[in-house]
C-alpha cells in the first residue's frame, strides 16, 4: 500500500496471516473473514472500525487467547501456538475492552497490577512495590493500592488495567477502547505515558480505539474495519486526511466535533 | 415545575480506610425535553450521583438530599417496590457497565420483550415486533438474529445497544445514561444520538448524560454541569460553557481533547495534561478543591469557601475568581 519506497522494513512484532474465525452456535456466524495485518516493532498501529465488526475478536486472537480457524499468527516471527502461555505474557500485554470483567474481583489493586511480576516468581514485596509506583503513575495514589474493583469507577479500573499491563516491560502492547473510559486530561496523561514507553524501549502498541483525536495523537498507520474485513490501511496521515473508502470518510465525518457542534446547525435544533 | 429537581446531594460511602464524601452538596435540575449532560474527572462522582437518583447505590454508600424529585414528587423515601414501578417507565437507567442491567443467563430478546410485556402491554407478538423495531433503530442489522444471541454473544457496542434499546423500550419520561456510547463508533453513534434526540423532541423526554466525550456534548447538550472531586463547579448553557469556560478546570479539561488531524510525520507533541492529582474526598476540604492543581491558584482559594455564582453567561462557577478570569485566559 501506499509506503515509503527503499526504507528497510523494520522487523515484525505481531502479525495476523489470512485469518478467518467463526463464532459456533446455532447459526456459526463469520466474525473475520481473511485479515490479514502487521505490527512492525516500535510502532503504533491503530484499529478502527464499525460496532461489531471484529476488532475485539482480532485482538484476542493476537493475543493467542481465542483458537484459529483459519490463518497464521506470529509473535516476532513464531507461530503463537507454539508459544508457551509464559511466553507470550512475557512478550505482550493485553488491555481488555471491559474494565469491569478484566480484573479479578477478589485481589486488591496492588496485586491486580503486580500479578504479571508474581506470575514470573518475583518476590512479593517488590512486585506490590512497584505495583504502587506504577498505580501512581496512572493517577491512582498509594490509597487505592488496597482497595478492591468493585471500590472504583469505570476509569479507575480501566486505569489499574493499563497499570497491569505495563508493570512487566513487554514488547508488544494490545489495547482495546484503552481510554475510552477515561475524561479527557486523565486520557492525555495516559496517552503521555504510553508515548514515553514507545520512546524509552521500542514499544509496539496495537491500538483499538472509536477515538479519532486519539489515533490522530498516537498511530502511525491506521486500519480501518467494517464487517469483518479490513477495507483500508496505510499511514494515519494518509488515511485520515485522505481516506479512500467511502466507510472510511464516513467515519471521519462523523465525528462529533467540539466546536463544529457548537457552531453549525445540529439537525435536531430545527424546530419541528 | 423541573421533571427532576436534585438540592444538596450527598453521597458517603464505607471504606476500609474510612467514609469517603465521594458526592458534595449537589444542586441539578433537568426539565422536560432538556438534555443535561454530565463531564468530569474520572472518579468525580458521576456514577454515583446518578445511580442514588433511582435507589441503585451500592450498600456500602448512602445518599442524603434536602430535596430529590421527580415529576414534582419527592422520590427519596420511595420502598423498594414504588423504586421498582419507577424505574423502567419513569426513569430509564442505562448502566456504564452493560452487564449490570443485562440478565447473562438469558436472551437479548427475552429481556428485551420483558421490558414491553412489563411496561406497555400484554402481547407477546406485539414485543417481539417492538423489540426488533428497536434494536434496528439503534443501528443493529439482523436484529431478529439477535434476539436468539446471550449478552456474551456481543460485542461491547451492540451491547451498550441493546442496553439502550432496552430503556427506550419502556418509554420513559426521564433517562439517565452513563457513558452509553463509550464502545460504539462514530457513525453509529451519531445514529443512536439523533435517534435520543427525536424521541426526545417528540416525547419530551428529559435526559441526563454522562460523558467524555466534549464533542458529544456540543452535539447533543442544552446544559452541562461539570464535575470536580464530589462538586459540580460549572454549569449553564452547553454552549456558553463550552466557547468562554469560567471555571479553570473546565478551561483545563477542553485544552486537553486531541486534535482529530494528526501532526506532521516525525513530529510528536505531548498532549497537555492537568498536572496533580485529584484530592482524596476522606474528612473536610478547605478552600477550593481544585487549589492544589489550578493555574491561577492565589492564597485566598486555599482558606476561603467557593461559593457557587454566576459568572457572565455562565449560570453557575464555583471559583473565586470566575469573573475576572476571561481577561486572565486571553492574556
Ligand atoms: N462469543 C461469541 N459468540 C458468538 N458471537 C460473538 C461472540 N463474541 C463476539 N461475537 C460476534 O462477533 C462479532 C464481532 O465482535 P467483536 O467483539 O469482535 O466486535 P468489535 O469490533 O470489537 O465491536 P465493538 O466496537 O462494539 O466492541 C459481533 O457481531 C459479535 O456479536
Ligand atoms: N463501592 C464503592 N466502594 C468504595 N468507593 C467507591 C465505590 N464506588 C465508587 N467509589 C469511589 O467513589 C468515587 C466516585 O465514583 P464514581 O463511580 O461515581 O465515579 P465516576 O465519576 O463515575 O468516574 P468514571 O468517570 O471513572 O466512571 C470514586 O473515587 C470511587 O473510587
Ligand atoms: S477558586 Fe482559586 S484555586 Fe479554585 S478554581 Fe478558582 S482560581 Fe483556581
Ligand atoms: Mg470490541
Ligand atoms: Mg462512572
């Protein structure tokens, strides 16, 4: 697609070959019909796309969570099934969709984001430690480090998720609606932090996001989903400024914009 | 006579480390036919407050008011069961968690057809008809295939949907809907915006709307009221609100929305943020709660009491110095 010509192609960190998935039940129903699609190391890739058009189900077959009916996915270069479970946690992080599902109900805070450091045997005393610091820095003082899921907002545990998933240094990060609960200021400090990551240690971060300003800020390439393909991929400013789908256009059109809605006429204003 | 009057809300709520005055002294009105939307820090209390206006506070906190009505009548005494009768077809709550008001162990469509069968009338085939009608309305195809699908069978967004289609069902005369569009994309939810706001034209109804999302909010709002550590600090007219914002953490919150047209290649600027972190609501807090983090913080915002006033168009600033500021921004 539209790339620079002759720049060395930087290596792969997660790749998804042809991959098709059916959901079974009484009518199996085709949630990804032969994606195909490339994080290269150290970028940001965003996806974007419809309500149900596969990003969540694509994510979680990165992530190695979910079998394959169809296709290859490969983690720098290995088959992800050939992965241990260690492995993979080792190499990539999930950010889950739904913040009230994704933590484990009966652990505190500390433990919640700490639990990648136990899982490799690192002393408790220390993982906790730097589960705090690192709460800290999502904007969860050392206070909410004992308390449980259920004693936190939406954003606040979507906050511990993000925690969670960059206590352990992994090379490859998948986020799904990461911000989506978060206000706005809360959103660019995390944002902010995700970018020192990518900037200190080569991060690579596949981004699900409805966030157009979000993708606008953070991605370096944009793929765009609809139905269970995607329909178009290429440079975020390439895509965004010039889209040539016409769901891609759509999409940027729909955006409700700050002060566009202040000043134009919004279609209900009208009187009946 | 507003369709919900709220005075001097409080919420406190238990912990292991002792009460938190998680909602401070809030004052809301909604009218009929208004939508009020709701912006504010993570964690500021928005859930809350709008979870004790129908009863559904979790029991480790509880809720006094000096007044909270609905249609004129005072609903902070209800017993569980008139709480019941009113939520549904009086109010129709929509949860930020889609799996609080969704059932895991049954069909969209049998929880949907409830709704009809409970608040409208008798007729099976007739909510069966009404509850696909919905569901295509907020944007889902196939909805008849749907109905057969369990909550788990969907996607984040076609849940927040069918949560939505479920309190529209009801026909209610007031919604409150926390964070209802958070998973669905843009286009959709342009789609299940208007479909809001043609009900709401055509029924009167009142909506409340928590978001964070400020473009929504200049698409859909009549008034906002924004929300810092358990306090409203801003409201009035969205539009006033949004173009001259007397109140710094307002000012703050709006400089921190991405630009939806990305940098040039190569160039990476650092959104702005608010430094500091919001304060812990255990025990009294002196002076303005926003002191510590506030750009135009002088001495006096740390000892004096903030009284809620207006400020030019602005109907309600909790600042002390909210009327000078206009010049202090432009500078
Ligand atoms: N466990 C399941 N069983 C059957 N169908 C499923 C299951 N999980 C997801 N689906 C269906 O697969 C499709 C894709 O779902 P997915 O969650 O991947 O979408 P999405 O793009 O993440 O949507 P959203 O933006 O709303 O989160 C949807 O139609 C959904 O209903
Ligand atoms: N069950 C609970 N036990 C203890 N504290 C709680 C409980 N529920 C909420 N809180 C605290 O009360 C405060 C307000 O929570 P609330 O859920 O109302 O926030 P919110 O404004 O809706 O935030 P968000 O935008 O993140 O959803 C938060 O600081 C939260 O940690
Ligand atoms: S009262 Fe003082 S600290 Fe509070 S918002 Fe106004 S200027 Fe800032
Ligand atoms: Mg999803
Ligand atoms: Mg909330």
């Amino acid at each position: 697609m539209r790339e620079p010509q002759g720049a060395p192609l930087p290596r792969l960190a997660l790749e998804a070959r042809a991959v098709s998935h059916s959901y079974p039940g009484h009518q199996a129903f085709k949630a990804l019909t032969n994606v195909s699609i490339a994080l290269r190391e150290g970028e940001t890739l965003a996806v974007v796309g419809e309500s149900g058009s596969g990003k969540s189900t694509l994510s979680r077959i990165l992530l190695g969570l979910s079998p394959l009916s169809e296709g290859r996915v490969l983690c720098f270069g290995k088959d992800i099934g050939s992965l241990s479970r260690r492995e993979r946690a080792a190499r990539m992080q999930p950010v889950f969709q739904d913040p009230y599902s994704s933590l484990n109900p009966r652990h505190t805070l500390a433990e919640i984001v700490a639990a990648p450091l136990l899982a490799r045997g690192e002393a408790r005393a220390s993982a906790l430690n730097r589960a705090t610091g690192l709460l800290e820095e999502v904007g969860l003082g050392s206070a909410y480090a004992r308390r449980r899921p259920s004693a936190l907002s939406g954003g606040q545990r979507q906050r511990a998720a993000i925690a969670r998933a960059l206590i352990a240094n992994p090379e490859i990060l998948v986020c799904d609606e990461p911000t989506s609960a978060l206000d706005v200021s809360v959103q660019a400090q995390i944002l902010n932090l995700l970018q020192q990551q990518r900037r200190e240690r080569k991060l690579s971060v596949l981004l699900i996001t409805h966030n157009i300003g979000v993708v606008a800020h953070m991605a370096d390439r944009v793929a765009v989903m609809r139905h269970g393909e995607i329909v178009e991929t290429g440079s975020v400013r390439d895509v965004l400024l010039e889209p040539r789908e016409d769901y891609t256009r759509l999409l940027i059109s729909s955006v409700p914009d700050l002060h566009g809605g202040l000043h134009s006429e919004r279609p209900w204003d009208a009187a009946p | 006579m507003a369709l919900l009057e709220i005075s001097d809300l409080n919420i406190e709520v238990v912990t292991g480390s002792g009460v938190l005055h998680a909602v401070r002294g809030i004052d809301l009105a909604v009218n009929a036919g208004e939508t009020l939307c709701i912006v504010g820090e993570s964690g500021c209390g928005k859930s809350l407050m709008a979870l004790s206006i129908t009863g559904l506070l979790p029991p480790v906190a509880r809720c006094s008011a000096t007044r909270l009505a609905f249609e004129g009548h005072d609903i902070q005494h209800l017993s569980r069961r008139e709480l019941e009768d009113l939520r549904g077809k009086g109010i129709g709550f929509i949860f930020q968690d889609p799996m609080t008001g969704l059932n895991p162990t049954m069909t969209i469509g049998r929880q949907l057809m409830e709704v009809h069968l409970r608040h409208v009338g008798r007729d099976r085939e007739a909510a069966k008809t009404a509850a696909v009608s919905f569901l295509t309305r907020v944007g889902i195809a196939n909805a008849a295939t749907r109905l057969r699908q369990y909550p788990h069978e969907l996607s984040g967004g076609l849940r927040q949907r069918v949560m939505i289609a479920m309190a529209l069902m009801a026909h209610p005369r007031l919604i409150i809907a926390d964070e209802p569009t958070t998973a669905l994309d843009v286009t959709i939810q342009a789609q299940v915006l208007s479909l809001l706001k043609s009900l709401q034209r055509e029924h009167g109804i009142g909506l409340v709307f928590i978001t964070h999302d400020l473009g929504v909010v200049a698409a859909i709002a009549d008034r906002v009221a924004v929300m810092y550590a358990g306090e409203v600090v801003e409201t009035g007219d969205a539009r006033d609100v949004l173009a001259d914002p007397r109140h710094p953490y307002t000012r703050a919150l709006i400089s921190c929305v991405p630009s939806t047209t990305p940098s040039p290649a190569g160039v990476s600027v650092e959104l702005g943020t608010i430094p500091g972190r919001v304060p812990l609501l255990h025990g009294r807090i002196e002076g303005c709660a926003f002191a510590p983090r506030c750009a135009l913080v002088r001495d006096r915002c740390s000892t004096e009491t903030v009284p809620a006033r207006p400020a030019g168009a602005v109907e309600i600033c909790r600042c002390l110095f909210a009327i000078e500021k206009r010049e202090f921004f432009h500078a």
